[in-house]
C-alpha cells in the first residue's frame, strides 16, 4: 500500500519547498538582509486610529465570518493578527474599539486578544469586552443588518475589514462609507475585492493580508518570511510561462508533471 | 518559559503537522487521529455555542434591563426569538426538523434574509455609481469596460450584433483571466506561508502575545 495520497506527490513536494524557502528567508531577515516595500493600507491604520481619536468617533475592526476549522482559516489568522495591532493602537491613543463577532469559536480568542493589548497597555479598565467586541449572529445577513445598525448609531471615524468576507461585504463597504468612516478592505475572498476596491480608501490585495501580521509586527524574522513568498511566486510566474509556451508547443510535460 | 503561550504554540504545531500529514499520506494511524482531532473540535464548538448565547443575553439583557439606549426594543426582541428558537426546538423533541421550528424559521428568518439579500443591488448600483466616475485615465478606461461589459451582457444588443458578445467574452477571457489567475496564485502562496508561520510559532498574532 502506497504511503502517499495518489497525486499529491508534486503538492507535498513543493510544500517541502515553501518550509525550506520559508526558514531561509527568516534567517535573511534576521541577518536584515531583507527589505519590503511599503503598503500603503497597513500604514494607514495608525492614521485610522489617530482620526478617530481626534474626531471623538469609534474604530471597527471586523474579521468577518470565517472560523478555524475550513479552508479560510489563515485570513481569520490574518484579520486576528491585525485586531491585535489595531486594538493595541486603540488601547495606547485612546480611541474606543467595536469589533463585533459572527463566529463563536473565533469570538473567545478575539476577546483573549484585544483584553491583552488592553492589559499590556495598562488600559484594561477602559475595555467592555461584551459591549465592544459583541457576538451578533452566526448568520450572514442578521451578522449584516447588525453592523449595519451600529454603523448608524455610532457613525464611526475608521473602519478595518481584514479576513474572509463574503456578499456582506459590499454592505459594510457602503454602511460605513456613507457614515464618512475612512475605510481599509482586505480580503483573499475574489469575488469580494472589486466591492473594497470601490468603495474603501485603501485595499489589500491578494497576498498582502496575509503579510500584514508580519508587516505591522516591525519583527526582522517576520519580515523576511514576506520575502519567501515573493520567491515562491517567482517560480511559479516562470513554471507558469514555461508550461503555456511548451502547451502551444504541444508539449504537455509541465502539466503532467503537476499533476503528479 | 511562558506557559501561557508556549504551550497553545505547541498545540498548534503537533495538530497542524498531524493534519499535514492526514493531507498527504494515507497512513491509517494518522487519518484515526485526526478524525479525533476533528470530533474535539465539534465539541468545542457546541461549548463555543454557549458561549456565543450567553454573550448575547449578557449583552441585550444589560441593554433591556437600564432601557438607556433607544433600541433597548431591538435587544427584546432578539432575546424573545433566541428563547423561542429553543424552547420551540427543544420543546418538540425534533430540534431544527420539527414543522413547528421549520414554520418559524421558513415565516421569519427566511423572508428577513432574503429582504437583506435582495438589497444587495442596491450596494452594488450605490458602489458601480462611486468607482464609475470617471476622474483619471484609469477610472476612464475602467468606465468603458464596464459600459462594454453591460453591453455585452444585456441581450438586446448581441441579438443585433453579435461583436458585443465576443467582446465581452475576449474582456472575461484574455484580461480578467489573467489578473484573476494572478491574484488567486498569490493568495494561495500567501495562504501556505502564513500556514508555516503558524506551525512553527512565528506567528502569534492569534494568540494575542508577541
């Protein structure tokens, strides 16, 4: 019997690969051989929360719906790593932070992490954790209407949408464009990125979520694992061109190999 | 040694290799383990669930018990229809497949999503009209995609002439492809990398401590 799942061969392979590639960027990093170039929607949060602060309106970070357990856990990852900056910034210039949830199993950990920024910036007192980080529904468009309504009420200075969204969030991109939040939409979600586009100041796309955990860390190790997937990306950009020149050629060898 | 995050790093190392390995090989051994992974997490979930309840009635109760805000009516409401689903559910001995639960489900809750839903071609028209302005050479170029993009899409005009239809299928095909299948490629390596990360405790993000 074959220890190996039939066809996942090349995948485990080039998972392999990542591991190495990823490891060897880390330690590119933190020799500081490493630069990235600026985003501009991550460096925009400060300026989210400054705002905010100035204008006397609340910050929402939300997450979306995703939970750990299904294929968009690592933009739950993502969005998390950014309540966690975001919620230390409220807690240090004292602007007042919503994150509503829509997922319970996601909900114990976000409340875990906005309470440390709070404790860490010796602020705790100031936290509601129920009333600031609420669970509205794990249904789509009652979780919708919910943030909707307090999008009205409240009428927030910023908004941050970083994680896995679906039809909600044109929604959300509108309710709070129309309250004058200044935006920042991120999302890996494809059908979803043209509605931040549209209506949000500034867009993370594609893989830029995924690095802004790293990004906002400041961390030289962290940073340099960015690097890693700019290398990955690399290769499959010249796997990619390789395979249709030789596939107009008729020469199906790459394909098949993938397929391996 | 930080037990507080040393070992929630550990936890999600030896479950994350497990599931790797579950992915990628058919070894009996680790396929069993991680169905038992997996049934754990189904339990942490319905706790989760709880935990999600008692959030709720925590936070609504407070609202209608000091009435201090002028939607208190909202948070009774939600609270009655939370006891309701249970109580209806529960009380039928048939949970979600009794008729009484699917009436209320089917004559409430269905009708407010599908409202919600619908309302979707508002956004969209309120976000086509906010990025269809044509302010700059990019925005312009953007505009007349889309203009040949509706045109191609509204059956009267490809029944006149048919050039509108392939149009707009060489805009799917050729251009949108392409950028489409560049972003989704990113995302994907992005996904993996952010895995590893996760794996080997670069990064903690989700636990909260850096």
């Amino acid at each position: 019997m074959a220890i190996l799942t039939p066809n996942r061969l090349v995948p485990l392979a080039a998972f392999i690969l990542a591991w190495v590639a990823t490891y060897m960027a880390i330690q590119m990093g933190k020799q500081g051989k490493i630069k990235i170039r600026r985003i501009p929607g991550l460096d925009a949060i400060e300026e989210i929360v400054g705002r905010s602060v100035e204008m006397g309106r609340p910050v929402f970070d939300i997450i979306g719906m995703g939970v750990f357990t299904d294929i968009y856990a690592t933009q739950t990852i993502a969005g998390l790593s950014i309540l966690s900056y975001v919620s230390t910034l409220c807690a240090r210039l004292g602007a007042k932070l919503y994150a509503p949830q829509a997922s319970v199993d996601v909900l114990p950990v976000a409340a875990e992490i906005v309470s440390e920024s709070y404790r860490m910036e010796g602020k705790l007192e100031e936290l509601d954790i129920e009333e600031q980080l609420p669970y509205l529904s794990g249904t789509q468009f009652a979780w919708a209407s919910g943030i909707i309504g307090m999008a009205a009420r409240m009428r927030p200075a910023g908004n941050i949408m970083i994680g896995p969204f679906w039809a909600e969030s044109m929604m959300f991109a509108e309710s709070f464009d129309r309250v004058g939040a200044m935006q920042i939409g991120g999302t890996a979600r494809m059908y979803q990125i043209p509605f931040f586009a549209a209506l949000c100041d500034y867009v993370l796309i594609g893989e830029e979520m995924f690095a802004a955990g790293a990004y906002v860390s400041g961390d030289p190790q962290q940073i340099g694992s960015i690097a890693a997937q700019d290398w990955y990306k690399l290769a499959a950009l010249a796997l990619g061109i390789l395979g249709a020149l030789l596939a107009t050629a008729g020469v199906t060898i790459i394909g098949d190999f993938l397929k391996m | 040694m930080d037990y507080r995050r040393d070992i929630p790093l550990a936890i999600t190392f030896i479950v994350g290799v497990i599931a790797v390995l579950d992915y990628y090989t058919t070894l009996e051994a680790v396929t069993n383990t991680f169905t038992v992974i997996k049934n754990w997490g189904v339990v942490l979930q319905a706790f989760a669930l709880g935990l999600g309840a008692v959030n709720l009635f925590r936070v609504h109760g407070k609202r209608v018990s000091e009435r201090t805000r002028d939607d208190w009516m909202f948070s009774a409401w939600l609270l009655l229809m939370l006891v309701l689903f249970v109580v209806v559910g529960l009380g039928t001995g048939q949970y979600d497949a009794s008729t009484q639960y699917a009436w209320i489900y089917n004559a409430l809750y269905m009708p407010l999503g599908s409202t919600m839903y619908s309302s979707l071609a508002f956004y969209m028209a309120y976000g086509a009209y906010k990025v269809l302005r044509a302010r700059n050479f990019e925005a312009a170029l953007l505009f007349i995609t889309a203009v040949l993009v509706i045109i191609g899409n509204t059956p009267v005009f490809p029944a006149t002439y048919q050039g509108f239809f392939h149009m707009r299928e060489w805009i799917f095909g050729p251009i949108v492809s392409g950028a489409y299948r560049g972003i989704r490629i990113g995302v994907g390596i992005g996904a993996v990398v952010l895995g590893i990360k996760t794996l080997v405790g670069l990064e903690t993000g989700y636990l909260g401590r850096r």
